[in-house]
C-alpha cells in the first residue's frame, strides 16, 4: 500500500523471509543471513516528508546483515526496540541508541535476537542546516564519534512520537501544508541528532550579544512569517547563531528557552486559527499538526495551561473572555 499527498509518502510492506530485508533502507547495498532459526516475519516502511526518507525495519529473528550506506546521504538510525545483544559498527547498541554512517560507507551489524530500527536520511546540507550554524556538527566525518548512546528522552518521549507520526502517514489522513512539512523534517532531524548534540562540544562558545536584541530579532523573523510554524533550526542559520547561544539569550532575556516560547508561539496561531477557520473545514487536529503540534491529547494540555480553556471551547466561543482572563495560569511561560 503506496499513500501519497504533495509533500508527504507512505509505503508499508510485510516481510515473511530474511531476504526481504535487503531493501529495507532505500538506496543501500545489503546482504542478510538469517542466523536464528525459526519462521522469519516482520515489516517494512518506508516514508517520506518533505523530501526526507524515513525506513523502519521490524523483525522477531537474529540475523546479520552489512553492505554498503546510501552514497548520496547520511544514515541517521536508532535502534528502536531489540529483544538480545546488538552490535552496529562494533558498538554495543541498546534500544534509543543512535548510529551515523557517512554516505558511501561499509557497515556490518548484528542482531542476536528480533529488533526494530528506525532510521532517516538527510543530506549533509540538510543535517548542517537542521544542528544549527555550527558547520563542524553538519559533517560526520569531522565528529569524535559514530555512535551515540541515548539521552533520557529518546526511548520514552522521542521514538515513541516518531511512531505516531509514521502511524498518521499510515492513516492517509494526514495532509500537510508546504511550511508544516519542513517543520516536521526540521523535527524529526533534530529528535534523532539529540544525543549527538549533547555529546559533541560545539565548535565555539564565545561572549554572547546582547540577549534582548537576539529575541528581538527572533520575534521580528517570526513576525515576517505566517504561512506555518518555524523550526528552531531555521532560526539560528537565519540569526547565524548556534543553538547554544540561543538558548543563553532566551533564558537571560525571558527566563524561558526558545522551545517553550515557539510552543508558546505556534499555541498562540492555533488559538487565531480555531477563530476564524470554519468547524466543517478542518479539525482541531489538523489545525494543531499544521502548527507542529502531533499528540492531540498533549497539545490540548499544552492550550489549557496557556489560554485557560481546552481547544474545543475556543472554537466553540464558549465562556466570559474578561472571566477567563482574569485569572491567567502562573505557569503559562513555562509550558
């Protein structure tokens, strides 16, 4: 089954032998040698957002596989579920841990057991483009390291969402906007490079600018856009600032880092848009993912400490506005 809208792509396939493998991440060289006995099963998707390919490979069988990456595009994969011992370029791997083969490269893993991978393929510009202005983060080859081991979110909170996105795709009812689709190549890009950024010291950290003019010319980018939501990443190559020291400025002008205020900022267009945008011409989820928010149940949460009020209410123009605003939430900037 082949789903496909102007920007985004779905294909699911299921795999009943080990040589059905060989394709499971597109544009690569791979050799499979089924090495536990028994019936092999499995899936494999294959997706595609904003240009970005995206492959998840489920089996329930060890094996080995190696072969040769991709030559155009680096190979970001973690490894999302394993029942046994796994090993992937040498290196001991547990679940949420991250592997980056450079374009044109051999690899040799090997799965004592079932497993789940989970990888995308970004170009080299578009992996620089999405860690930001640090030019050394955007080349693998210049990294102290292939293999990053997970950081506290990835298991819980990252493959998790990944999932639901894929499942969305699965769904063919997710239809994407030109802005919301590379926001969401921005994010997933970013949800998989977590663990890189934390582990690889950025290239320089010298005085930072004045904290207030760097939001204000965050706020004034913002400003000149409004056709969809705004990836962090896109931010600090337009600022030419790193991640890092966006992060400083935020914290030292607003007390609250730049994520939470984009948040605070794509809630705010969700809130215009429930306003203005007819009940029978979209729902509130396919406004809230227009605006990079994926889990209905955790953006709604988001909206209610920010506005007082779930979404469904807004649209529906229920309540007193000066009773509502009377009382604003304490924690609204921390969300």
């Amino acid at each position: 089954m082949v789903l496909t809208t102007r920007f985004t792509a779905f294909e699911r396939r299921p795999i009943t032998g080990f040589d059905q493998l060989s394709q499971a991440i597109v544009g690569t060289r791979a050799e499979i040698v089924q090495i536990e006995p028994g019936k092999l099963r499995g899936e494999v998707l294959h997706a595609e957002i904003a240009g970005l390919p995206i492959n998840v490979a489920t089996f329930n069988l060890g094996l080995r596989s190696k072969g040769g990456s991709n030559k155009e595009r680096i190979t970001i994969g973690v490894l999302a579920e394993s029942a046994g011992r796994v090993t992937r370029a040498s290196y001991e791997s547990r679940p949420g841990d991250v592997l980056v083969t450079p374009p044109g490269s051999e690899y040799e893993n090997r799965y004592y057991g079932g497993a789940s991978i989970l990888t995308v393929m970004p170009s080299a510009a578009e992996l620089e483009f999405a860690l930001g202005c640090d030019a050394r983060l955007g080349a693998p080859s210049r990294w102290a390291r292939s293999h990053f081991k997970a950081n506290s979110g990835t298991v819980h909170l990252i493959i998790p969402r990944l999932r639901l996105l894929l499942a969305r795709l699965d769904a063919g009812d997710l239809t994407l906007t030109a802005h919301a689709a590379e926001f969401w190549r921005r994010a997933i890009i970013e949800a998989l490079t977590a663990s890189i950024m934390e582990r690889e010291p950025a290239e320089r950290d010298g005085p930072l600018p004045s904290a207030l003019k760097t939001v204000r010319q965050v706020e004034d980018y913002l400003a000149a856009q409004d056709e969809g939501p705004i990836h962090i990443s896109h931010i600090c190559n337009r600022l030419r600032i790193s991640r890092r020291s966006l992060h400083r400025a935020f914290h030292e002008a607003l007390g609250i880092g730049p994520i939470s205020y984009l948040r605070s900022q794509r809630l705010c267009a969700v809130h215009a848009a429930l306003r203005s945008s007819p009940p029978d011409k979209a729902t509130i989820g396919d406004i809230a993912i227009q605006h990079g928010f994926l889990n209905v149940g955790r953006f709604a949460q988001y909206y209610r400490e920010l506005f007082g009020e779930l979404p469904s209410e807004t649209r529906r123009g229920d309540g007193d506005d000066r009773r509502r605003w009377s009382q604003p939430p304490l924690d609204m900037l921390s969300a």
